[in-house]
C-alpha cells in the first residue's frame, strides 16, 4: 500500500469514473460536500479488504491532533482507493498495522521507490484480450512546474487496458495476437486485477471545486496513456490535493497535472 500525507490545511477533491471502485470517504470529496480538508489519501491492494489500512493511518493521524474538529473530537479524513489484485498477490489485505506502517514511511524525507512496490506491487496491465495476456503494471510518479508553483502526479496502474504512448505505440500491454478479439467471452475479468488509482498534488492555492477540475483532468490524461480506459470492469479514481502555498493559473496548471498524469502512468511501467 501506498500512503500520501499532506500538510494540515490541504483541500482535496476526485471523481470516480471506473465501473467498478472500491473507495472509502470518496463521496465527501464531491464539491458541494461540506468538509474541504483531507488529511492523508490511502492507496492500497487488496481489493475492498485493503480498504482497513485507512484505520492505521487514522490513528496515526489523530495522534497527531490532525482531522476534522467534532464534539467528540478530531476526526482524520482519509479518504483510500483499493486496486484488485487479490490473484497476483496471492491473497494479500493490507490492514490497520500496514497503514500505521506506510504512514511511518512516508514522512517527509524518507525515500520513494516506483514499480513493483507499495499499492502498485501486485499490478498488472494489458488484460482487456484476455487475462492470460498481462504483464507488469506498477507505481508511478512524475512532476511538472507551472508559474510559481510545482504539481505532482502518483498513478497506481494496475488497468485492463494497455499502457501507449502519444503515437498510440504499445508500451506495456497485452502479449495477445495482433488479431485476438478484444474482452473475449467468457470475460475473464472478474478473476483478474483492475483499476489505475491517481493521487495530483500541487503546492498551489485553490479552492475545491477547482481540484475537482483538477481531478477531472487527471481522468482525460488517463485515457491518453490507458487503451481502453474507464471499462465496467476498471475502478478508476482520481484525487486532486492542493496545499495552498502559492498562486497559479488554474488552466495552465491543469495542462501541467495533465502532463504529469500521463507521465506517471507511463513511469509506472518503464
């Protein structure tokens, strides 16, 4: 599992555009809900039953004093995204001690590895011609500087589709026949791994509606690096975090979370 922690104060939003999600806490981040602050995101393996890692990383957090104030106390917003990979990771859920642990290993400072690891250590891509055809997905990172401010994307690519590039060039996708017919019958999907999880990060000032324009981007860059993208059988999310450090021209910096998007989701398989 993968953790991003932010800085008290961090408006986030997302969308969730894949037919087949496994989130938590993902409904408040809706513009026109009323908390606008999130305290960390979880992404994690594992299916719905990676899910219970946010239970770590929410006690790691209210020991810390962070989340949402209440008569009864803080409340952390965690919201979390699960990717399937219960078959390549031969079972594996993450729960509450990996989410205490992931949290440790995040704090600033501490060092960051792509690929095979953390919630992209079970994934797989290239399975809409049959599962029998993947091959390796992963974590993936990019950045990118607009105006004063830097924005950074994460990806968690574990699709049915393939990973190309601008040209449509396959990078990292399905070993099948040129002439294999795509999602043959009977659809072997509902034993394989699916879902590209994508967390943009910017040190810039906005308001949240304006990361749910962000977080919208962040899906139309996943369908220029994902063929196909946003299938039934995908759970595709998107999370769109702002820290409010400086200013910057919200277009230019959704052509830049764009690029860093589609940078990340290929990095995840380079």
């Amino acid at each position: 599992m993968t953790v991003v922690t932010v800085p008290e104060g961090t408006v986030a939003s997302g969308e969730v555009r894949g037919g087949a999600p496994a989130s938590r806490e993902t409904a408040l981040l809706d513009p026109h809900r009323l908390v606008e602050n999130v305290d960390a995101v979880v992404l994690t393996g594992g299916s719905a039953f990676g899910l219970a890692a946010a239970d770590g990383v929410m006690r790691s957090l209210e020991a810390q004093g962070r989340g949402f104030s209440t008569a009864g106390g803080k409340v952390p917003i965690v919201p979390a995204a699960a990717v399937y990979d219960l078959v390549s990771s031969s079972g594996v859920r993450p729960g509450p001690d990996e989410g205490v642990a992931a949290f440790a290993a995040a704090e600033p400072g501490g060092s960051f590895a792509t690929g095979q690891v953390g919630a992209g250590t079970g994934a797989t891509v290239g399975k809409w011609k049959g599962a029998d055809h993947r091959v390796p997905g992963g974590l993936g990172s990019a950045s990118a500087r607009v105006d004063d401010a830097v924005v950074g994307a994460l990806a968690v690519v574990n699709a049915i589709g393939d990973v190309v590039g601008d040209d449509g060039r396959l990078l990292a996708g399905s070993t099948a026949p040129p002439d294999a017919p795509p999602f043959p019958e009977p659809l072997p999907f509902v034993e394989g791994e699916h879902t590209t999880l994508v967390v943009v990060a910017t040190d810039a000032r906005l308001t949240k509606l304006e990361c749910h324009l962000v977080a919208q981007t962040a899906h139309h860059a996943m369908s220029r690096a994902l063929f196909p993208s946003h299938t039934r059988f995908d759970g595709d999310i998107t999370f769109a975090l702002a820290t409010g450090a400086v200013d910057a021209h919200l277009d230019r910096l959704r052509v830049a979370a764009a690029g860093a998007v589609i940078d990340a989701i290929r990095d995840a398989v380079a």
